[in-house]
C-alpha cells in the first residue's frame, strides 16, 4: 500500500453554501470534527486551534490548523498537524482539500488528505498514522453529512 493519499467523495442534500460554511467555520467545525476550534478565520493564511477531548475536560489532543485556500463556496483547505507548536507546512503536517460541486438541489463534496509519505516516518508509523486517519475519517465524514443536511433544512 501506498499511504499517500486519503480520498473520499459525498453527496450531501445541502447546497455548496452550507456545506462551504460548515467544513471552514469554527462553529459548525465543532459540531463533526473537533470538540473546540480557536482563533480561526476562514480566509487564507489563517491560523488557529482544534481541540479534541476524548475522556474528560482535559485536552487529549491539540492541533494546529492553517488555512491554505478558502474560496466560498467551492474549496476549503487547510494543513493540521500534531503537536501543535510548530507552524503547518509541507513536510510536517497534513493537507486536507474539500471540493465542493453543485450536484441537484445538493453538493458533491470530495475531500481529500495528503502529506503522510513528506512526515519522514519509517514504515511502520506511516501505516499507522495513515490507518488511524482513514479510521478518523470513518468516523468524521458521516457526521458532516448528517450535519450539513441538518444545517441546511432549518
């Protein structure tokens, strides 16, 4: 296996819009993703917080977040990485990419991650980070689509 990519694509029933506000806007982020997102703007060259607590109020796990792309309402990306001291950049964090594309009265959103073979990890830790972020995204992906769709039917 290659471990370079992760790459999925969905239909949500609400329209690019919606969906644009809720992949990029730090209170539809925390809705199904994070817990918390500080101090981020949509708009390039922003950068901020994700914050996930797994067991008590104590942060389990920190990350950086930067903007690389905002483009309402057809692309947000950004580079996160773990731990969140340094600065997102090709070669220490991730880049992920939603492609959102009118499709009906709905969005085709494609989203994508990328950067595990440019960490430098040896074998083994790249198979498990890459495994843990496809397990990740299993879990995250269904909830945007059930949150978008929520989001636009009000």
């Amino acid at each position: 296996m290659e471990y370079g990519k992760i790459e999925r694509t969905l239909f949500i029933d609400a329209t690019p819009d919606v969906v644009f506000d809720v992949v990029s806007s730090p209170e539809h982020l925390k809705e199904w993703w994070p817990q918390e997102v500080v101090d981020l703007e949509p708009v390039s060259g922003s950068r901020g917080t994700l914050i996930w607590h797994l067991t008590d109020p104590e942060p389990d796990h920190i990350a950086s977040i930067t903007v690389v792309d905002a483009q309402p309402p057809r692309l947000f990306s950004f580079r996160w990485l773990h731990p969140a001291d340094d600065a997102a950049a090709v070669g220490n964090s991730m880049l992920v990419t939603f492609e959102l594309t009118p499709s009906g009265e709905g969005t085709s959103l494609r989203m994508t991650e990328t950067g595990f073979r440019e960490m430098g990890w040896e074998v083994a830790v790249l198979e498990k980070e890459y495994n843990s972020h496809i397990e990740g995204w299993g879990i995250h992906l269904p909830r945007l689509v059930e949150y978008s769709e929520r989001v636009g039917s009000r």
